[in-house]
C-alpha cells in the first residue's frame, strides 16, 4: 500500500490518524495476526500476583490497560518481569498477601483494573488502599461494584456518595453473599467474586443474562472451587482456596479482531484471515450479530488452548443486510458495538441496536459519539436511550472526527475512512494504545 494512504501526527499527548483513501478505493488482503485478548490479560496478571508460586503468561496484551494492572500491582508486592508478548514471569504473594501501597494506585483509562481490583483490596483486613485513573475513568459509575462489596462487610468511600473514583478502601473481612446483578457485567461479577476468594462461605453472583466468563474458567485453573449453573445464570466461589500459578496463553482479542472482520467485509474484493482468535461464547456475539447480517465468515482450526476456544477467522467481502441486535446478545458483543455500527452503513436496509445502555457508561458515551460522528460523515442515523438505529447502504465522506479519547471509536472511524470518500482526520487517535498499539502498522499491512 502507498504510505500516504494512513499517516499519524503527534504532538505531546495527542495523536491525529489521517486516512486519505485514493478514489479507486482500496481492497484489504492476507493473514492478521491480532493482539492478545485484553480481559484475558488483566486476569492473568491479577491471579498471577495472588497466587502462590510463579505464573507465566505468554501473549499478554501491551496495551495500556493491562500495563495499568501491571504497575498497581507492583506498588502492591507483586514481583512481575518486564512486560512482553513471549512471557511474563508473575512471582504471585499469596492469597491475601497483597501489600499496603505507599501510593494512589492509578488504573489509568481501565476499568477492568479499577472495578476488579476493589473486590481484591476490600478483602484484605487492615490495609489501606486508594486507587483512580483518568478523567474518563473518574467519571465511570462505581456504584455497581461498591454496593455488592458493602454487603459483604467491606469499607469503601468515593467521591458522588461512592459511586466515583477516587476511591479509599479500608480492608475488612468480608462474608459470602448471594447478589442478584441488576447488570450483564463482567466485571460486576468479577469483583465480586475475587471478593469471594478471602470471604468466610460461598459466593454467589446471578446475572440478567451471562456476561463474558474469563473469571471462572481462569480461577478454576488456579484452584478455586467455582461452580456455574448456566440455567440460572448463576456462578458461586468457595471462599479461601489456595491458589496455585499457571502458565496462562493468551488468546487474540476477538473486540480486536472485529475492526478486521468489518473491514474486509464493507470494502469490496476484500479477504482477510485473522489468526489465533479467542472464540469464547461468551464472546462471539459479534460472529452471530454478523451472520445475522449475512457475512461471509468460516471459522478454521478451532481448537482449545490453555482453556480457551481459539481458531482463524476467514472473512470475505458480501453485500451485508440490515439486522435487528439486542437483548441477550448485548452482553455477548457490548464492545463491538461502536464497529457495527459502521457495518450497519454499509448494509441493505435498517439496522436496529437496542437494549445497549450501557454503551452510555463505557470510555466515552459510545450512543452519542457513533451518532454524532457517523452522521458528520453523512451516514443517517437516529440515536436513541438504548441504541442506535442506522439507515443501510448509505456512502461516507471523510471529514474532521473526534474519538473522544476512546480507543474502540478510533479505530471504528479508522475502517469508516477506509470506505470512505476523501480524507479523514481522527483527533485522539492516541487511545488506540489501550488494546491495540499495532492497529496502525497492520492498517498499512493489509491495505493494497
Ligand atoms: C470487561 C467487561 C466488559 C467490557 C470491558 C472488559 C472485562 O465490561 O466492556 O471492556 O474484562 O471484564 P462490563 O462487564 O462492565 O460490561
């Protein structure tokens, strides 16, 4: 591909991705080999740090968001080497051995690291913690996990009547509760059963509808008595286990992998094959949001490792229709949304996503930033509370968007300019770097 088709402009924070399609267009071709999965990363690295014994993770994500795990946890006592993708050697401390930090522990622009780290801190007595992140993530609601973690005894104080970081914990014993989620979220879950690891009993989270259970499958490889009962959608821990460290292989990040999968499909001639991506059903709705849509996607090699699902995603280029998405499938594909949605431009008829509030409380107000800026683009598209409807088969034009510093908008609009008419200039391309610091590199790669 000609340089000049991607370029990027940096100065100090910010980064501007300029993407100038020449008008004959371009076509997307070859193997993709995508970043390790970012949930799956955090995990790793949390488990590994409370284990006992080493755990070695190979494949691990160098975005920013696990790297904001890594340092909270090294302020903690955890002993992890140098981060890279072939292994990480984690020196866990034991189960409730985490150290009071000397610091505010910053979890950046993750919330995976902030939600989950609370349910591990509020567990372990007579430590002091203090933990926020960036202004995007100083505004995110706490409220979800602060509620069930006061329930099973815990210590907590946050700004806005402790729904926001800054947060100050005060670690206790902490009981074993049953809570009933009023969200699908994993990280809701999560917290609350790595409370569960050092509460007195049982466990129990129940969920609306199963949200993505990286958790479980990991915190039963390392010993943890974890029980799932899919018919209630229900997932209770014993309390006090003895953790042991693992090798831990890092599947693809199938959210990374479908920025791929909506490109080649929307620009014409295209086929693409992404390696190695983690299929984990609890992962896959954007694969059967797709299929809805009528893609040309076969999934090749499946095989499992290391307790994962992974295969080769092979996608053609297809004329897509319009679909209806919402309800249980939300949970199965909520940060893929903001790409979809630039799928849904390019398909026959209307695309209705619903039931996605919760795309409101994400890095940034993901309802509001896809409508404005698909509609500055020339798309038409209606925002509504829980969702997004989208009028098919409409054409784009570059222009100056806003990714609002979140790293899945970015890169949304990066494969919108793709197929779009001109140039288009992303402002706050710099988010890219929280899970996916080679997306532009492979860019050039494919485009031919
Ligand atoms: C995540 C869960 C999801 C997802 C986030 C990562 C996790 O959030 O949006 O990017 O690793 O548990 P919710 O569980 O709050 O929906």
């Amino acid at each position: 591909m000609s340089n000049s088709i991607v370029t990027t402009d940096q100065t100090k924070n910010q980064k501007t991705l300029v993407i100038d399609r020449p008008q004959q267009g371009v076509t997307l071709r070859g193997n993709v080999k995508i970043p390790g999965d970012k949930s799956i990363s955090h995990r790793a690295l949390m488990f590994g740090a409370i284990a006992r014994g080493e755990t070695r993770i190979q494949g691990l994500l160098l975005g920013e968001d696990p790297r904001s795990t890594a340092h909270c946890l090294r302020a903690m006592g955890a002993n992890i080497s140098e981060l890279n993708s072939q292994e990480v050697i984690v020196e866990g401390v034991g189960l409730g051995y985490l150290q009071e930090p000397t610091e505010v522990l910053d979890a950046g622009n993750s919330g995976t690291t902030v939600r989950l780290m609370l349910g591990l801190l509020a567990s372990h007595a007579d430590r002091f913690f203090a933990i926020s992140g960036d202004e995007s993530l100083r505004s995110r609601p706490m409220s979800r996990v602060v509620q069930p973690l006061l329930q099973m005894g815990a210590q907590i104080w946050g700004r806005q009547n402790n729904s926001r970081a800054p947060l100050a914990i005060q670690g206790q014993s902490l009981k074993g509760i049953e809570y009933c989620s009023p969200i699908a979220s994993a990280q809701v879950k999560s917290c609350v059963l790595l409370a569960g690891l050092m509460a007195q009993g049982n466990t129990t989270v129940v969920e609306p509808a199963i949200s993505r259970d990286h958790s479980e499958r990991m915190l039963a490889a390392f010993g943890a008595n974890v029980t799932t009962d899919p018919e209630t959608k229900s997932v209770t821990i014993a309390g006090q286990p003895t953790l042991q460290g693992q090798t831990v292989i890092v599947p693809g990040d199938i959210s990374s992998a479908a920025f791929w999968l909506v490109a080649a499909l929307i620009i014409p001639d295209s086929e693409l094959v992404i390696e190695n991506v983690g299929i984990n059903p609890t992962r896959t709705g954007i694969l059967d949001a797709l299929q809805r849509m009528e893609a040309d996607i076969s999934i090749e090699k499946k095989e499992i490792v290391a307790g994962e699902p992974v295969a080769n995603l092979r996608v053609r280029s297809c004329q897509l229709k319009g679909a209806e998405i919402g309800g249980n499938l939300i949970p199965r594909l909520i940060d893929e949304i903001p790409i979809l949605a630039v799928a849904a431009v390019f398909a026959k008829g209307k695309t209705l996503i619903r039931d996605a509030e919760e795309l409101r409380v994400k890095e940034s107000d993901r309802i509001a930033v896809m409508a404005s800026q698909l509609t500055k683009m020339g798309a038409v598209v209606t925002e509504h509370p829980d969702g997004l409807e989208i009028q098919g088969e409409g054409t784009l034009t570059g222009t100056d968007i806003e990714a609002h510093n979140d790293h899945r908008i970015a890169m949304s609009f990066a494969i919108a300019a793709l197929n779009a008419k001109g140039k288009t200039t992303i402002h706050g391309a710099q988010a890219v770097d929280i899970s996916y610091p080679d997306f532009t590199e492979t860019l050039q790669d494919i485009c031919q």
